[in-house]
C-alpha cells in the first residue's frame, strides 16, 4: 500500500513485520549457532569493512568456528550505492552461496536487503525494485543484521535506502524502496558492539534515532500503534546520547541508545516518516554526506516547519526530553521542545548548518569520493540558489515526504532547504 493511499478518508492502516531480535551485551556472540538454527551453510557477509576495529574478524571468525563458510564482501559505501548491491549479488550468485550476514550500520543493512531482493529475482538490478513492494518473489536468502552503531533501525525495519548512479550525473538520485520481503531474518543489537564507534558518528546517529522516533509521532499518518514506542524511543535519546557520545564504553548510554534504535525503527516501519529524511537523502545524493549528520541538521528546521499543525505533540516531546511543561501553553512547550533538540545537537558538537560541513567535518565523511562530479567538486557544500533548488525538488519526489505532518509544495519547503544550508538556528529560537 502506498503512502498516498494511506492518507485517503477512511484508510485501512498497514502494520508492517518485524524481524525476530536478540538485544543486549553479548548477543553478537550467538551468531553462529543463530545462523546455524537458520539453516546458513555458505554465506555472503556484507560490511563496510569497519576499519579500526576487529569486529568483522570476530564474528566471521565465530561463524566458521560453527562449521560455516564465509565469503565476505567489504566494499559496502557510505550510502550505498547500487553498484556495491549488484557487486554483492554477483560474488553471492558465483559462490553459491546460500544466505546473508550484514555487519555495520544502516549502509551495510540496507545494500544486503537490496541483494536479497535482487537474488531472489535472478540478480535483476537493485533499482527496478525502488517504490513500495515492487518485489514480486516474497522468498529471498535468510539475513542477519548485525548492528555496530545505534542509529539505522534497518535491521529491524522494511526499508532500505539505495543511491542509483545510473541517473543523469546532473541529478543524481537516492530512494526508498519498501518492500516486506525485504525484513531480515534476525536482528542483533549489541551494545558491546558501538564501543568503538566515533565520537561524532555516535552523535549523528543517534540524531537518526531521533528522526525516526519524532517524525513519526507527528506524522499524519497518525498510526496509533507506533505513538508509544516513538515517544518512548525519544526520551530514551534524550537521556542517553550525550552519555554515549561523550563516555563511550560505559554500557548504560550504549544500552539506551540501543533501545531507543530499536523501537525508534518500530515506530516508523508503519508510522511513516516525514520530510527531514527527505532532504537527509536529497543531501546525500547530491553531496554523499553521512545521513544521521543530515537528519540532525534538518531536524530542527523540520519541527519548527511542522509545529504550526501538530503543536500538542510537539509538546508530548518536550515532557519525555525532560523539560518542566507545566504552566505551559502547547505553543510554549512545543517551542521547548526545538530548544531542547538545538541544546541536545550543540552537546554533542554535530555541525548546524550544511554550508558548515566540510571534507573533516566527521569521521565518516565521504565528501569528494562519489560517482558522479558533485561528489568530485564537493570538498564544501555550496547552499547557493541552484543547490537549494535541486535539493528542494528531489525532497518533493521522495517517498517519505507524503507522510509529513504539513502539507508540503516548492513554495514551503524550499525556505526551510535554504535555511538547513544556510540558516542560523538561533533564527529559529527567537
């Protein structure tokens, strides 16, 4: 079912599947019996290689301990592209290989569930699936996701994100596929597992926490099954980033962030998300800058865009991000609410602006690396009039702009694009 029909009088709303999970320290360790109870004999595991850390060593290396052959695929890009799918598929389909293993964050989750569909149709490329449920065989190879970053949700989620960079170079194009059968078969989230995430990768991702957790609670959609877990998941961020971000091996932050991920990610797989993805991804398109960084620019612009028609929720926001709403308006509390999201981005030292980014603004950054000449000239974001205008109509086309809470044309989403580029956030406090 299409968003679109979604939002028609009297819809019939869908709830989505999650996949089985195992959750909490030391769950990394299950996987080769887990893999083995699955039926997994010769598997494709697919990572970005998570260079400074042995992480992917352990668990390839627990897999074969368990009688288990790993071919091993760690070339998975920073938003990934469809080039690195169809390069897995066709490592998969040469070994016979018979499952998937994906080992990282949202770009090693999301290029594996784009292999499994495009395996199950006979290596089809990735980008004919893009939409909701275009795959036509709902059986694909089994898939573990295991996550190293508290952020993504898509090893519990049924999307996943590719870059097709068969587009016109002078627009490229990132999309969402949704797609049920592309659900893995298990998810694993270990929090031991982040210790060795960056500084400001964990505060970036945990503001992707955030937007998946926010936008869905505001979104018009309105789906009631995700409303508690999406106000849960923001509360959980709020207590528990900066204390992951700034004490990284100390388990409780971890562990928070960790569940608000979680069920973040089952808030919107049926609540929907709004347009603060949507420019995250147009971003990323045209610049391959790292999408949790994106989402923790727009965020703030994004909720003082949509506050004008969901004030009393944005309120709810506030009270679970710890400010003190009584004797408040809804307009009052939900103004402190974006307070409370601007202190939280400027405690974990994530950059305000897009025009602020730049090729060492983050461990992660791919800036100047992609496939197309806006990733070659991109040393700096530019922000100018053409940029804000690409950026603007490539939101308009994505697939989760029609679950935002306001109505949204050129016209009103292209100030708030402008200011994401160029804007100062005290703008928006005043």
């Amino acid at each position: 079912m299409q968003v679109d029909e979604l939002l028609k009088p009297f819809p019939i709303k869908e709830f989505h599947p999650f996949p089985r999970a195992l959750l909490g320290p030391g769950a990394h360790e299950m996987i080769g019996p887990e893999a083995l109870k699955l039926g997994f004999k010769k598997t494709l595991v697919m990572t970005s290689g998570l260079r400074g850390s042995d992480i992917v060593h352990k668990i390839t290396e627990s897999m074969k301990y368990h009688g288990l052959e790993v071919v091993l695929y760690d070339k998975v890009e920073s938003n990934p592209k469809d080039y690195n799918v169809m390069d897995a598929v066709k490592l998969y389909q040469e070994n016979k290989c018979d499952s998937f293993v994906s080992i990282g964050g949202g770009s090693s989750h999301d290029a594996c569930k784009g292999a499994r569909i495009s395996v199950a149709h006979d290596g089809r490329n990735v980008n004919d699936f893009e939409g909701f449920n275009k795959s036509e065989n709902p059986r694909n190879p089994p898939h573990i996701a295991v996550s190293t970053t508290a952020g993504t949700g898509s090893e519990t989620s049924w999307a996943y994100v590719i870059t097709d960079t068969t587009t016109d170079p002078d627009n490229p194009h990132k999309y969402v596929a949704f797609d049920d059968a592309s659900v893995a078969t298990l998810a694993i989230d270990d929090p031991v597992l982040y210790y060795s995430c960056p500084i400001d990768y964990t505060a970036q991702c945990g503001f992707d926490v955030l937007a998946h957790a926010s936008e869905p609670y505001v979104s018009r959609l309105n789906f009631e099954p995700s409303l508690g877990n999406a106000l849960r998941a923001i509360k959980l961020t709020a207590e528990n980033l900066r204390q992951a971000t700034w004490n990284p091996t100390e388990l409780s932050g971890r562990e928070g962030m960790m569940y608000a991920q979680y069920i973040a990610a089952q808030a919107f797989n049926s609540g929907g998300l709004g347009i603060i993805h949507s420019i995250s991804h147009a971003v990323s398109a045209f610049y391959d800058t790292h999408h949790g960084l994106n989402n923790a620019i727009a965020l703030p612009r994004v909720w003082a865009f949509n506050m004008p028609v969901a004030y009393k929720r944005f309120a709810d926001i506030a009270e679970v991000m710890g400010v003190d709403t009584h004797g408040m308006t809804d307009v009052q509390a939900a103004d402190a609410a974006l307070a409370a999201a601007i202190r939280l981005l400027r405690d974990v030292g994530i950059p305000e602006k897009f025009t602020d980014v730049t090729q060492d603004s983050y461990s992660k950054n791919r800036l100047g690396q992609g496939p197309t000449k806006f990733y070659e000239q991109a040393s700096v974001i530019k922000g100018d009039d053409e940029d804000v205008d690409r950026i603007t109509n490539h939101v308009l086309g994505d697939a989760c702009t029609p679950g935002n809470a306001k109505e949204c044309t050129f016209e009103t989403v292209r100030p708030v694009v402008d200011h994401c580029m160029n804007g100062d956030l005290d703008d928006l406090l005043s």
